[in-house]
C-alpha cells in the first residue's frame, strides 16, 4: 500500500468512527443534552473529553515542530499550555459549574443582569472560537498536503463534512464521548511512531550502525539548552519566552469550548475532580511530541539532506552535517517535522504505516478541537439569537463553521503554535478580566468589566496586525507579535481602576451571587 493511500484509509478510519460514535446512538433529545450533557458527565470521562478537546493542531503537531525550531525553548508551550489548567484548577472550575451557567454570556448575566454586557460577552466567545478554528483548518490542510499530495482545500472540508453531523446529532452530549475517544487516539498516535523510532535507533545504534545513526551528530551539538536567553532580538527572547507563557497559562482560562465542558460535571467538586485528573493527562500526552520533536531535530536534517540556510530564529538552529539547520528540515514547515519523521527512519511499508498512523492522530486533534469550539459557538448563537432553541443550535452549528472555512481558503498558513498562541493572548486579555475578576471581587462594576473586555480585545487585536505588518524579523516587532505580557496586565488594570474610581456602584446582588460560586452545594442546600 503506497503512503497516500495507507493516510487516506487511516483518516477516513478515524473520521468514520467518530461520527459512528455521535450519530449511531447518542442523539440529544433534550435542549439540555445539547448544551451540557444533561450535566452528568462522571469526571474520569469529562477529563478524557477535554483533553480531546484541548489538545489541538498546536498540540500535536505544532510542539513538535517548535523542538525542531527552538530547540528546549519550545517546553515552555507544553508547559504553559498544562500550566492553564492550574489557574483553571485554583480559581474557575469549581465557581463557574456552580454559577449554573450554559455559556459564558449567561454567566455574565448572572453576575450583573446585564444586557450590554451579555451581548460583548457573546460577540467576544463568537470572535474566539472562529479565530481558534482556523488553525485547526490549516493544520488539516498540512497534514493532507504533507502526507498525501492531496489539494490544500481537501483537508478543511473533511474537517467540516465530520464535525457538522458530529455536532448537529446530539450536541455536547455525543461530542462528549467523540473527544474522549479521540483523546486516547491522539496519544496512541504519538506512543506508537514514538516506541518504534527509538526502538529502531537503538536497535541500529548497538547493532553496529546504519547510515542513518552513523550520519546523526551528538545529541549534545542538536539539543538548545539555553531555556532563557537573555536577548530582546528577533528570535525568541526572554521578553517573547516570558509574554508566551503567560498567554498559554491565562489564555486557557477565557477559552469558551473549555469553560462550556464544566458544565457538564454534576457539581462543583466533580469539577475539580475532573481537572485534577485532566493536569494527568496532559502530562502524559505532552511527553510524547517532545520526545519526538527531539528526534525529529536530530533526524531529518540527516535523513532529507539538501537543506537550505535557515530563517533566523535567534542562534536556536543548529548546524546539520548536511549543511542545513534543524528548524529548516527540509525546506518545510517545522510543523510538518512530525509528518515526516516516520519516513525518515523506515523504509517501505513499515514508515508508511507509521506515518499513517500519525496523520489518523492529526485529524483526531482537528476534529475533537473543531467541534467542541463549534458546540460552544453554536450554544451562545443559540442562546443570542434564536431563544436557545435546538434548532437554533443546529443552524449556530453551521455557522461556527461556515465563516472559518472561507477565511482559512484565504489565509496563508503560520506556524500552527504561533497562531494558537494569538488566540491564546486575544482571549485572555478580552475574557480574563471578567471570569477571573467576575468569580473573586465583589467590588467588579459593570461598566469595569466593559472597559476591560474592549481594551483586551482592541489592544491585543491592534498589537497582533500592526506586528504581523512589520513582520517578525523588524526590530521590535516582538513587542506587538506577542503583547501578552503587557497586554493582560493592562486589561485588568482598566477592569479595577474603572471599577474602583468609576461612578457605577457594584451590583447589590453581588455579595448573593459570590456565595452562590463558593460555597459547596451541600451548604447552599442547608442554608436554603
């Protein structure tokens, strides 16, 4: 079986399971199942149906091809991306499932009966979830154009053809078991290729060698060990090292397709519950595309020869025997690094089934991410504008999707982690002020939470076009590409001193509503 072929069979395994999965006996029959699951997810299933969710195109493809780039500058997305889900943990799982809410705008209204504020609060989860499924396009047409030869169009549309039934069947309640099976899926994807290359090297490397293992370097000379480097330049610096975590690690808290999936937990506690064993699973699945991001640094540069001078990237490439860099392996995307590894180290049949088997894991990273964003879009649609009916979900369903697949056509593809990383600073500057402070201050004002949802919206939104227009290697241009580090701080800082020095008074309903979010269950019911 050629490769094109054993990807095509290997996608349209995973594709055709997942919507089986959805269709073939989970049908929602009540507007409640489509929302929240009827709000009895067990936590071991709900934490296996985030990290589907959560680990996105950046995720398993985009870690990966960061090492091949970066060298051990890459850890801090792995890191930061699991480290949001401390904040997650600390301060929103447990309050926000309390609050009772089914998306964020109703959690807004709940907090100031507000309908100014619940429809900026739709319009931002709207914004956030469109600009976070065009990433998921884009890697889907990689995966297909890297692998298969396929045109870069073909990618997208089977993204859309799966995930529009997946969703439209039964909501987040046949979505909940579709991702929790594609969390397994992804991780199997990476454990597989993984055991095998190091087996293979090792196996090549005591044996007396082949070309391959004769012709790789030291690991010393390929692995970066300097985890913080100290120049402001245009590769990645502290400032970008430092403004990155920070937007993986706040970012995750504004993330609509995320905070919906709280609501689906029985009560508070299963909330945390299902987090703490959620830090767990990312854990484990986060080990892999390191591991493998290594050996691709170490191998392709090898394995493809002919390479090409490398985009500077701050001193973080390494020199290849052949005369290329590890973050220029092939002349491709970093991305694809992921994709190619496999053919790189086996011969015939056996890189074909593995690549395979990678590119079956990739779609599974599209289409758990695509429809947990598109069930959250679809709910606030819903909710906004048809009366939260099911058939308003349906057709909010077939919005969520429609617009991102026209802007994916037209947009060129970045690094998927870069891009992720935008939405990530986007939605933490916008949403961040509102959940975090919304939850722990009594003293948050409306019209507080406005200014600081428009300024982290603006601002960062501004920051990212006018960096992208100087492009990254322009002195300074760092500053406006990653604005987390001072972008969040100042939508927060607004949030408080519009609040504190504004002439709106909190809410009286404040002190009510603060109870409701912490006290357990348990006690709200004793107290009644």
């Amino acid at each position: 079986m050629s490769s094109p072929s054993a990807v095509l069979l290997a996608v349209a395994l995973v594709c055709v399971f997942s919507v089986a999965i959805s269709v073939g006996g989970l049908r929602s029959r009540t507007t409640s199942d489509f929302y929240v699951a009827s709000r009895r997810v067990p936590p071991w299933m709900n934490a296996s149906a985030i990290a589907g969710d959560y680990l996105s195109a950046a995720s398993f493809l985009g870690v990966a091809g960061l090492i091949v780039a970066y060298g051990a500058q890459g850890l801090w997305f792995p890191v930061g991306y699991t480290a949001g889900f401390f904040t997650l943990l600390l301060f929103v799982a447990a309050p926000l499932r309390r609050s009772g809410a089914y998306t964020l705008p109703d959690f807004a209204t709940l907090r100031f009966r507000s309908a100014q504020l619940r429809r900026l609060t739709a319009l931002i989860v709207i914004m956030t979830g469109w600009l976070y499924v065009v990433p998921q396009l884009h890697g889907a047409s990689l995966t297909l154009s890297t692998t298969a030869g396929m045109p870069g169009w073909v990618g997208p549309l089977v993204v859309v053809l799966v995930v529009l039934p997946t969703v439209l069947a039964g909501g987040m309640r046949s979505v909940t078991v579709a991702q929790a099976v594609q969390y397994w899926m992804k991780l199997c994807a990476l454990l597989i290729p993984c055991v095998f290359i190091l087996i293979r090297l090792q196996r090549d490397a005591s044996t007396g060698g082949s070309p391959l293992t004769d012709a790789l370097p030291p690991l010393g000379d390929v692995w970066e060990t300097g985890l913080l480097p100290q120049a402001l330049d245009g590769g990645a610096g502290l400032y970008q090292t430092a403004s990155l975590a920070l937007a993986l690690m706040m970012g995750t808290v504004g993330l609509p397709h995320v905070l919906v999936r709280f609501s689906t937990n029985p009560d508070g506690a299963a909330a945390r519950r299902t987090t703490l064993l959620l830090l767990s699973l990312l854990s484990m699945f986060y080990l892999l595309p390191v591991i493998l991001g290594v050996l691709a640094r170490l191998v392709l540069p090898v394995a493809e020869g002919g390479l090409g001078p490398a985009a500077d990237d701050g001193g973080a490439a390494t020199p290849a025997p052949s005369g290329g860099t590890a973050a220029d392996v092939g002349g491709g995307a970093a991305d694809a690094a992921l994709l190619r590894l496999p053919a790189a180290v086996f011969e015939g049949a056996a890189g074909d089934v593995l690549v395979a088997v990678v590119a079956g894991g990739a779609f599974a990273a599209f289409l758990s991410t695509c429809s947990g964003l598109v069930v959250s879009i679809a709910g606030v649609v819903s909710q906004e504008f048809f009366s939260g009916t099911v058939r308003g979900f349906r057709l909010g369903a077939v919005a969520a999707v429609g617009l991102p697949l026209l802007v994916g056509a037209v947009t060129s593809q970045v690094a998927l982690a870069g891009a992720v990383a935008m939405v990530f600073t986007f939605t933490a500057s916008a949403l961040g002020p509102l959940i975090l402070l919304g939850i722990w201050w009594r003293g948050l004002t409306e019209a507080g939470a406005i200014a600081g949802m428009v300024s982290g919206a603006v601002v960062s939104s501004l920051s990212l076009v006018i960096g992208l227009g100087l492009g990254e290697h322009t002195a300074g241009a760092q500053v406006f590409l990653y604005p987390a580090l001072w972008c969040i701080p100042l939508s927060f800082l607004l949030t408080v001193a519009v609040s504190r020095f504004g002439r709106q008074s909190p809410p009286h309903s404040a002190e009510a509503v603060l109870a409701r979010l912490h006290l357990p269950e348990a006690a709200q019911a004793l107290s009644r």
